[in-house]
C-alpha cells in the first residue's frame, strides 16, 4: 500500500484526502440511516397500519396504499409513453433529424425541472384548467410528466444496446417493422426498461413538493381518481411538521428506507441480469 | 387483388404504428411548452404588475402589508448561498470519493461503498430534511451559540450541510464514470514515466477527466438549486436579506412550497413569478451543462 501511495509529501497528503473523504461519505450515509433505524424501529407500533387515520393513531396504513395507488396509475401512464417515445427514436427516426434533437432535447430539459415548478404547473393545469381538483389524478398525471424523461432515457439506451443484427435476422425473415420491433428488439430489451421503471417508481415514491398541491394531503385511501390521497412521503411531511408526532416520523421514516432498499434491491438484481446477458 | 388486399392493409397497419410512436414521441415536447405556457401565462402578469425591476430587486418580500411588497431579492440571494454552500461542502467530498471508488478501492470494499452511494441517491428528500431537523439544526444551534450568542440552529448554514450531503451522490456517480471512461494507456504512460499511483490518478487522469467531473458540479448544482422540502425543513425560511451563514434565509424553493397554501390573487401570481424565476435559473445551469458535455464530446 505505502509504495502504491507514492512517497512525497503531495503524494501522501492526497492519499490520505481520498480516503478520509471516502470515509465521510459513508460516515454520513450511515450515520443518517442508524439514526432514523434506531429511532424508528421502536415506535414501530400496531397502531401505525390502522386501517383508518385518525390524528390519534396517526396511521400510515392509507399512506402505504395511496403510495401504491400512485405507482400504478404513473407507471401507467408513463411508461407506455416513455417506451412508445424511445421506439420512435430509436427505430423510426433516421440519425440525426431535427425531430430526434427537439424531443429529446425536450426530454432533457424536463430532467432538469425542480419538481415545486413541476408541482405548480400540475395544479395550475390538472387541478384548476382542468378541474381534477386536489386528487388522484391530477397527483398521477403530474409524476407522469416528471418521470417521464427517466422512462425515455432508459428505455433508449436498452433499445440502443439490442445489436442490429437481431433486427435485420428479422427482416430477412420477412417480419414487417412492427413485428421486429415488439417479438425481437422489445423482448431482449426488457431489463434495461425494467431498469428504467425501477429508477422511476423510487422517485414517485420519494417525491413530495410535486404533490402536496396537486394531489392534496387528505390521509385516505381514495375511492375515485378525483379524491385527494396522500403518499408516504408527504405523510411524513405532514408528521414532521407536527412537534408531538416526531417518533411517529422516525417510524415512517424507517418504511421509506425500506423501500428505498427494496427498491435499490431489485435494481441491482437488474443489472446484475443485463451485464449476465451481455455476455 | 387479394395479394394487393392484404399488402395496403398491412402498410396501414405500420403506419398507424409510426403515427402512435411519433404521437407518443411528442408528449415530451408538449409537455414542455405547457409547463412554459402556463407558468409565463400566470406569472408574468404579476411581474408586469409588480416591475420586473422591483421584483428581482426588491429586498422585502411583505405579502401582508398595505400595500404589499414583492421582492424576492432575499429568495434569489438565499438560493445562491445555499447552493454554492453545498457545492462547496458536497463537490470536495465527492470527488475525492470518486477517486477512491474508481482508483483506491479495494474490491471487497467496491462491492458495499457503491450500493452505499446508491442508496444515499435514493432516500427522500423528506427523510433528509427531516434528519437534518433533528440532527443538524440543533448541533448549528451550539455552534452558532458559541459563536454569535444565539440563533435557533435553523440556518443558512444546516441546509448548506444538508444540500452537500444530498448532491454527494450525483457527484460521485457522474465524476467516477468520468474517471473510469480515462483510456488506461493514460494511467499507464504516467506509471512508466515513474510517477506513483497517487500522483498518476491526481495529475493524469483526473485532468484527462475534467470535463465529466464539471459536468458531475453542474448536475448537483441543479439539484441543490431544485430542492425544496429537505431546504424547508432546516433553513429557517425568513424572507430577509441573509446576513450571515448562522441565520435563517428563504430559498425560492421554499418560498413557493411555504405560501402557496394560502396565497391569493397578485400574492399567488408574485408566487408562480418566482417559480419562472426559479425556471430560468435551472435553463441557465442546463445550457452550461450542455455547453460543458458537447465539449467533451469533441
């Protein structure tokens, strides 16, 4: 290691920057997990997955199914539109058009919007223009925008990664474009869109400021798309803001790593199947 | 004819296709100008009302005063110290921690540091504004009390800690990419020309690097830009002029997520104002952005 590290001064200085630095970074990662676990577990209580609210038990249960209710209805939504989109530049568009410059400079521009802006123009648009009102919908309509982008992005680069060569063996045996596109290219990209979903349902469940005034905080499970619901997320926004349910927020605090774990889980496993099919 | 029959009708068929592709394709595109359509449809009346000038450089924002004041001055100025404030705190830390993923690591190590990194990439912005409420706001408070007599901890100060813990991922994840796509030869040459394995990464590669490492700054400067809840949670949220890094301030962020509730008429208009103000900050970061990557790719 010492002959690795070089034997001037700079040379030691640096070396040891790296590896303090390192140690920081996942001195503070565990830092802030340790403490939301060891704070959180213990209030873990029965009463916390009530089937109903009440501001008594503070139940996260409606949360918990809102925040399903949410992924569904956006990936719904998006993905079939992210896919669609990255088909058409990947297969239909030649290199190089104008079309593939503007959508998908759109589509990086999108990336970059702050979601409190995409939270306004979601209630200015779904739940006033369009008279949605606080609810479901206009919530899942305005994630659909948002991760829209992260859907396209990956979507094309797996659809990019499957060797043309599949597709002209699909030719050559006389399937038409679609054909190719959705028994051939789609099939064999899968894991790169699953990668791309998995990303997007991370960010639709740790997203706040794009909801509370699009989708309101009303601590329901909704019964229709046109009534307000809140997601884990802005449950603990809610809870946070409260002095005396500080232990109820460490408690969802501690869901929400879960999930976020489930979810980096399950992405890992995913890329784990890419690189096994490359090679 | 039958053979003609069933040709159009499958040429039919693909182009209905193409036209759901191509249909589907511009949602983004118009997705895009309607979030422009109305943000400049609701807010630039307000601005027109208020004066551009008085709006950007107006030092009080006083929504309750008769008549009331509209300058978000305080909100652009608590915006720009934050970020900066984080990019100085996250984009050292960062990048040396890219290094050591990409050059020091030993392999065992590698195969928990990342899914570490990961998983700081993926936690909610409440959970860390909520940590930062609990844990960072009260150590400022007595640090601030022993330095400046007082303060309540929630400051300019935490949401710059916080904003560097939060950009850490995005930083480290782009600029070891960056790192890693150096061609080896360039490590290699340095190492045959004698130079230690610290000196080769620091002075060949991570020069050869430069420009994905930037492109890393600018990618976290946006987010420290864009965030919202976690910045509400600690940063005090007075529109005041900050005046030091010990006292509270206002982001523009969280100036819409605070007043939006309840804000009416010209004082809800002055609010989606700042969120075009807030728009053209992020363009302005992405066109750098763009600027930067098109570089590297010449």
């Amino acid at each position: 290691m010492l002959n690795k590290m070089g034997k001037k001064p700079v040379d030691i200085i640096l070396f040891c920057l790296t590896w303090g630095f390192a140690a920081l970074t996942l001195i503070a990662l565990l830092f802030i997990i340790l403490h939301v676990l060891i704070n959180g577990i213990p209030h873990l209580t029965p009463s916390l997955f009530e089937r109903r609210f009440t501001t008594e038990n503070v139940s996260m249960f409606p949360a918990i199914i809102s925040t399903i209710m949410f992924v569904v209805l956006t990936l719904a939504m998006a993905v079939p539109l992210g896919i669609f989109t990255s088909i058409y530049l990947v297969e239909y568009v030649k290199k190089g058009s104008k079309m593939v410059t503007l959508i998908r400079s759109a589509a990086e521009m999108l990336a970059g919007i702050p979601s409190v802006v995409y939270g306004l123009f979601g209630m200015l648009l779904f739940v006033e223009f369009f008279g949605f009102g606080w609810s479901l919908i206009a919530g899942s309509l305005t994630l659909t925008v948002m991760i829209l982008p992260v859907v396209i992005r990956t979507t094309e680069e797996a659809l990019k990664s499957v060797s043309g060569g599949y597709r002209e063996g699909g030719f050559a045996l006389g399937a038409g474009k679609l054909r190719v596109v959705f028994r051939i290219v789609l099939p064999s990209a899968v894991p790169g869109i699953l990668a791309g979903v998995i990303l997007a349902i991370g960010r639709i469940v740790g997203e706040t400021a794009a909801l509370i005034f699009t989708a309101g905080t009303i601590p329901q499970v909704p019964q229709e798309l046109t009534q307000s619901a809140r997601t884990l997320a802005v449950h603990m926004w809610n809870l946070s803001g409260e002095a005396h349910h500080t232990n109820e927020a460490y408690a969802t605090a501690v869901i929400l790593l879960l999930i976020v774990l489930l979810i980096n889980t399950a992405s890992a496993l995913v890329a784990r199947l890419i690189t096994a099919k490359k090679d | 004819m039958r053979m003609h029959n069933n040709k159009t009708k499958r040429y039919s068929k693909e182009d209905f296709a193409e036209m759901t592709f191509l249909l589907c394709a511009t949602v983004s595109v118009f997705a895009l100008l309607l979030i422009f359509i109305f943000l400049f449809a609701n807010g630039l009346p307000a601005i027109g009302e208020i004066g551009l000038w008085n709006f950007l450089t107006g030092r009080y924002w006083r929504t309750a005063d008769i008549p009331p004041s509209f300058g978000i001055l305080p909100m652009i100025v608590g915006s720009v110290y934050m970020t900066v404030g984080a990019v100085l705190i996250g984009v050292p830390v960062g990048i040396f921690t890219a290094i050591f993923l990409a050059f020091m690591c030993p392999k065992w190590m590698y195969t928990f540091l990342k899914p570490a990194v990961n998983l700081l990439a993926g936690i909610p912005s409440v959970v860390y504004g909520f940590f930062g409420m609990i844990v960072i706001v009260p150590f400022i408070r007595t640090i601030s009390l022993h330095f400046t007599g007082g303060g309540s901890g929630a400051s300019i100060l935490s949401a710059m800690i916080l904003l560097g813990i939060m950009i850490l991922p995005v930083v480290i994840n782009i600029s070891e990419s960056a790192l890693r796509a150096v061609p080896d030869s360039y490590y290699q040459g340095a190492l045959a020309l004698g130079a230690s394995h610290t000196r080769s990464v620091f002075f060949v590669v991570l020069p050869a690097a430069k420009s994905g490492v930037f492109a890393s700054v600018i990618l976290g400067l946006g987010r420290a830009v864009g965030e919202t809840m976690a910045v509400v949670m600690v940063a005090g949220n007075q529109p005041r002029m900050p005046e030091s890094i010990f006292r509270g301030a206002r982001t523009l962020t969280a100036n819409i997520v605070i007043e939006m509730g309840y804000a009416t008429d010209l004082h809800r208009y002055a609010l989606i104002a700042t969120g075009i103000v807030l728009l053209i900050f992020i363009l302005i970061i992405n066109v750098i952005f763009t600027v930067v990557t098109r570089k590297k790719e010449q």
